[in-house]
C-alpha cells in the first residue's frame, strides 16, 4: 500500500514512543526511532520492543538508529515529522546538547510532537516551556500529545482518541493528518498549557488510586478520589490560565479516569507497591520504566505552595512519597477536615 508520507523520526523509544511511532507507520514509508541503549536497539532491529513492550510484534518499517550518523544515512534532513517521547526531566539536557541539529531541522518547519507528561520539580516548568526557551522563533512547529492511551492496547490497535495541542491551527491538523489511522484519531487544541496539566497532574492521582487500592479501598473512594482530583487539577488551571473545559475532556477527564483504573498503568502500579510499604526511591531504582507522577507529585507540592493552591489529595501524595507518612495516616487526616460546600 502507497504511504501517503516519506520519513519520519521518533526520539526515544520507551513504551509511548514505540508505540506512536508505530502509529506513523501506518503513513510513513520510513519511520526511525532514535535509541539510547543497545539492548533495546537490537531487540528492535529483531521485530519487538521487547524491554519496553514484550510479545508485540512491531511494523517492518520502524528502523532503529543508535548513533546519529545511523539516522543521517537512514533519512538525513528529508523529515516529515518528530516525536519526542523522552520524560519531561530529559528534554532541556538532550535538547541543548543536540542543539545544532534540532535547529536545522525547524529552520526546515519540520514539526514536532512532544509526548511528554510532566511538570519539571527544579524549574516548575511544563515540556511547552522548555521546548519555548530552547527554539524560541518556532513555537509554532511544536505540538503536544496527550489523552487516556496505554503504549500497549495502541501496539493492539485498540481505538484510541487522543488530543493533540499546540499554537498554529495549520500545523496541528498537519500532523493530525500524519498520526491519523483506523485504530488512533486526535483531536486539535489551542489549550497547550490545560492539556499538559492534565497529562501531567493524573499521573500524580493515578498514584493515589494506587494506594488506595493497595490499602483495600473500593469502588466508593476511587470515585470520591477522581471527582475531587478534578477539581484540584482545576485549580492548578487557573495558575496556568488554562481553560477549564480541557479538563473535562480526553487529556483531563478521560486520562484520569484511564490511569487511576486501568491495571496497564506505571503510576498506579506505583501506588499500589507503596501501599505495601516499599521506599518510592526502592521502586524507582529498581525499573528502567519512568514513573511521571513521582517527580510530579513533587513538582505539583511546590507548585500549591508558590500560588497558595487548595490541593489536599496533591500534597497528601507528597507528603507519603517524600515525608514518609503513612498512606493510612495521610487519608485519616484527609477526612478530619471539616466539611464545606461542593464548590467551595
């Protein structure tokens, strides 16, 4: 079948990463994942993300380059599209060290779509801000992906409806042309910063649903816990000028409800080990997958603290993964709080 596209390059190939850039394959001839690591590297090379997502076969056309001469010979500069799937921690290192190139490439309008869901704990910045402050003359090249979309069910073409952001209307549905297929379809936003909370702050509740799980809790509190989530995360929003029916759409509702029920997510399972009574640093040591949620959660504390945010479930994650309280101890405090009206 004709690719409607010529080449694309993907940076990083983590779960997500594959993933979308296995969606691409769909319209690309070419799709080529820059890698990091040499396991990964030849396990793709092989037909299978197997570190990152084992037992999923991937399309003959997604190519692995380790080194950047592999992808200078593979595609060189004719590139259609970028996707960025490195956590929010490692933007601005990678990116101001392979400054010049990426330069190049948006003097050439090549877009990019960054994956990125989290909120950076030294900077209190979002992957908007960061990509801003490295290529401040092509905001307009970058758009953000975000929605309640496990790398796995993607890989298994599962229907997907994600929401895709960014600044100009005529590279937005440029690119949502290019990830259009039967299985994955996004939805264009103007809402930059509203769909980057979103991503970002569900991680930090998914880790809460965790807990709660873990602790025996049951269908009424992880229900009570979404509802107010919300509500915190909207007003996170008004700090960001973010509008508030984001939240209530793919990135913000959808996303939560995904996370914080859904048994394939990394923030959960997270929580649910904390339950048992693990170190948070244990488990983060102990797996080459990122949690998002953990340096968020940290992220999202100073964040309530700076503009004075209402925002007891943000802080209660905190105060467990870095003050070392007690889940059981945090809840009880919770619901000694007086009671006030819904809207207050």
């Amino acid at each position: 079948m004709t690719k409607k596209y010529k080449n694309a390059l993907v940076i990083g190939a983590g779960a997500f990463g594959t993933s979308i850039a296995s969606v691409l394959s769909n319209n690309f001839e070419k799709v080529v994942l820059k890698v990091r690591s040499e396991d990964v590297y030849e396990a793709i090379k092989n037909g299978e993300n197997s570190v990152y997502l084992p037992g999923l076969p991937i399309p003959s056309n997604l190519i692995p380059a380790l080194e950047w001469s592999e992808v200078d010979e593979l595609v060189g500069d004719d590139i259609s599209i970028m996707v960025s799937g490195l956590p929010t921690a490692g933007i601005e290192s990678f990116y101001k060290k392979n400054l010049d190139r990426f330069a190049k490439y948006f003097e050439k309008d090549i877009p990019m779509v960054s994956l990125s869901k989290g909120i950076d704990p030294v900077t209190l910045e979002l992957a908007d801000d960061l990509f801003y402050e490295l290529f401040p003359f092509k905001k307009e090249l970058f758009t953000f992906l975000s929605g309640p979309s496990f790398a796995k069910e993607i890989m298994q073409e599962q229907i997907t409806l994600a929401t895709l952001a960014g600044r100009s209307r005529k590279i937005v549905r440029n690119v949502m042309d290019m990830l259009d297929s039967p299985y994955f379809k996004c939805m264009g936003s103007y809402d930059v910063k509203g769909v980057l909370l979103g991503g970002a702050l569900k991680n930090v509740i998914a880790i809460a649903g965790g807990i709660i799980e873990g602790l025996g809790f049951n269908h009424n509190t992880r229900a009570a816990m979404i509802t107010r989530g919300i509500t915190e995360m909207l007003r996170f929003g008004q700090v960001y000028n973010a509008r508030p029916e984001t939240f209530y759409g793919l990135s913000g509702m959808g996303d939560l409800i995904l996370t914080t029920t859904g048994g394939l997510s990394r923030n959960k399972m997270f929580g649910l080990e904390i339950a048992k009574g693990r170190k948070a640093q244990e488990i983060i040591d102990s797996q080459r997958t990122v949690v998002e949620g953990y340096k968020t959660a940290k992220a999202a504390h100073l964040v309530s603290e700076k503009y004075e945010i209402r925002a007891r479930i943000f802080n209660g994650v905190y105060q467990v993964l870095y003050e070392d309280l007690s889940p059981k101890e945090v809840i009880r405090e919770m619901m000694n709080v007086p009671t006030k009206f819904e809207l207050e």
